[in-house]
C-alpha cells in the first residue's frame, strides 16, 4: 500500500477500533495509554499535555477524536488554505526506511477552510486544536495576506491558536514569506486582525530547518517587533544531507521529516531560545521518535513538542513515553 493510502487506512481502522468498546480497552492496555497527564501553559493556552500531533497528519480536522484517544494533547490542523486544492500528482509521499524518515512535497492538498471547519463544529472536549494556515497555490505571494486573513477568519471561531506556515518548501515561491520584509508585513498583518478580535488567540509562525543565523536574527526581531506570539520550529528540511536510502536519487522534490532532521531542528531551537532570552515560547518539532529526542528539545529551549514521522515509524508507544517520562521547563 502507498504511504499516503495506508495513512487514511490506518486512522479508519483505528475510528472502526475505538468504537467497539472491548476492542478500545484493548489498544489502551495495548499501547499503556491510561497516563497522568502534566498540563502546560503557552500564551495562557493550557495544554492538556506536552506533546501534539504537527501539522499535515490531520490537514481537513478528521482525526481528532482519534488522535486524543492515542494521547495527544494537540494537533494542529492544516495547513488550510481558504480555496480547497487537490495538491501536486501522486505520489507524493515517500519512506526512506533505512534513514528513518519521510519524503513529502504533498503541497498543501486540502479541503479548504470552510470544509474543515463543518468537522470543528463537533471538536472533542479536552483537546487544543491549532489552526495552521496558508496560501492557496495560485495566490502570488503579493496577495498572500488576503488568503492568510480569509483562513484566520473563517476559522477563528473553532480553534484555540493560530500557525502562519510559510515554510513548506512544496508550494513555489512560499518560503520567499520568510524574508524579512514580507514577512513582517505578513504577520503585522494577521496580528492586527487578531487583536481586533473578542479573545485573541495566540499566534504562532512556523519556520523552516534551513534558514541562515541571518535570517534567524529578523525572525527574533520580528517576532518581538510585531508581537507575535511564538515560534513553531520547524518544518521539513530540503537538505538531503547524509541520507543513505538509495531511492532517494529517483523520488524527486520534497521534504524530508524525521530522525534526519533532528540534529537540525534542535539547533534552531537553540539558537533562537538563546539568542532571544528566551524572549517567546518555541514549540519544538523535528525528528522526535523517543523520549530522550523529545527531551532534547525541551533541553534546547522548547516549551513544548509536535510529531509526525517519529509516529509513522514508532507508533502510539511513542507518544506514552514522552508523556510518562518528560520533564518540562519550570
Ligand atoms: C506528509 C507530511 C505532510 C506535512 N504537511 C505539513 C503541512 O501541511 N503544514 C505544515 O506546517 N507542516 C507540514 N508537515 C511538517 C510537519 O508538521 C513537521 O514540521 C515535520 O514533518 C517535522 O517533524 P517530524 O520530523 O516529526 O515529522 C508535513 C510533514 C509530512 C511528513
């Protein structure tokens, strides 16, 4: 089966599971998932837990009740984009089993906002959901903001923090968001809009592995210029540095995520939280398949941690240990 068939398989049959109730004690003894859970508190947002599931798992919102079920305390959804697209030809998900990660360029296919949010209407209790927004693939990047602010609008109602993604390395042009000056406007931009609202939710942006200490500094100074909440560090990288699978050669474009990433990622998080002061929380994701990987980005500076990859490979005893054994940030 392809990874991306066997991805919607797996979370139906898992739907199917946890709806029979022998069958649901089953996987919770199965996977130890009867945990005490320590919350924590980012932006006055209190998580259920440290750990949540990264964008792109659960883009169109249709696994929640699934994903709380295995543990998680988050998942952020998306990334959304206010038209629905169908993303880049299949395939477009790849294995490279022998390094332990993923290979994507799925460019942002999804349902759109509106679809997605027919499914918030019915979030479980108990879960924080994030929202993850973007731009469609035929907006420029001169009226990006306008489908920045749709998304945020529309999905303001439903979803307790926001993530501007203008990271992902498989939507052309995207990551041209994260120069200086287009991405402040950007976030000044959706700030703005949040500030004018009832209860602003805390905003977050998620940056990519391969930016420059260059372009870190703006992202600090932007951050604490524009006020934005915090940083979500970070996406996949389009490195292929020190990748052993073979087929790698023949597989094309595309991110990779997974234990590849995770020397990287840590470093960004470290280097922000340093050279910033500490001055935002930073929420950590990047090649985490263990506790003592989740552990290393909470050492580096994180408040908190997302997976994705570590989950594909490890499973839901992944996200038990790292909610048993974490020790957080005082
Ligand atoms: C198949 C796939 C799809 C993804 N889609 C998105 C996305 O839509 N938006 C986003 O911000 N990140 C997306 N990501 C990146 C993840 O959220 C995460 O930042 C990255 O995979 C690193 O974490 P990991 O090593 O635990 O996978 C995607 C990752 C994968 C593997």
């Amino acid at each position: 089966m392809s990874p991306e068939k066997a991805h919607y398989f797996s979370m139906s049959v898992l739907r199917i599971a946890i709806n029979i109730p022998g069958l649901r004690w089953c996987l919770k003894q199965c996977f130890k998932l009867e945990v005490e859970d320590r919350p924590v508190i980012i932006c006055g947002l209190k998580f259920p837990n440290a750990i949540g599931m990264a964008a792109g798992f659960d883009k169109d919102a249709r696994f929640l009740k699934e994903l709380q079920f295995l543990g998680f305390g988050s998942v952020e959804i998306g990334t959304l984009t206010p038209v629905a697209q169908s993303g880049n030809p299949k395939p477009r998900l790849f294995r490279l089993k022998e390094d332990e990660a993923l290979l994507n360029r799925m460019g942002f296919n999804n349902g759109g906002v509106n679809d997605a949010i027919l499914r918030l209407k019915d979030r479980p209790k108990g879960l924080i959901v994030g929202g993850n927004i973007g731009r469609n693939k035929n907006t420029s990047n001169d009226d990006a903001i306008s489908d920045y602010l749709a998304s945020f609008n529309a999905l303001y109602p439903y979803v307790d923090y926001f993530v501007v993604n203008v990271s992902s390395p498989n939507t052309p042009g995207l990551r041209e968001l994260q120069d200086k000056e287009p991405l402040a406007a950007l976030l000044r931009a959706v700030v703005l809009r949040n500030n004018d609202s009832a209860t602003p939710r805390p905003v977050f942006l998620k940056i990519a592995p391969d930016m420059t200490l260059e372009q870190l500094d703006d992202v600090i100074e932007i951050i604490i210029t524009e006020k934005v909440d915090g940083v979500i560090a970070t996406n996949t990288t389009i490195s292929r540095d020190n990748l052993i699978t073979p087929e790698i050669e023949f597989m094309g474009s595309g991110g990779v995520s997974g234990a590849p990433l995770r020397l990287r990622s840590t470093e960004v998080i470290s280097y922000l939280y340093e050279k910033s002061g500490g001055a935002f929380p930073i929420i950590g994701v990047g090649g985490i398949d263990s506790l003592e990987s989740a552990q290393e980005k909470i050492d580096a500076g994180a408040s908190m941690v997302q997976v994705f990859t570590g989950f594909i490979y490890r499973g839901p005893s992944l996200v038990s240990s790292i909610r048993k054994g974490i020790k957080l940030k005082d």
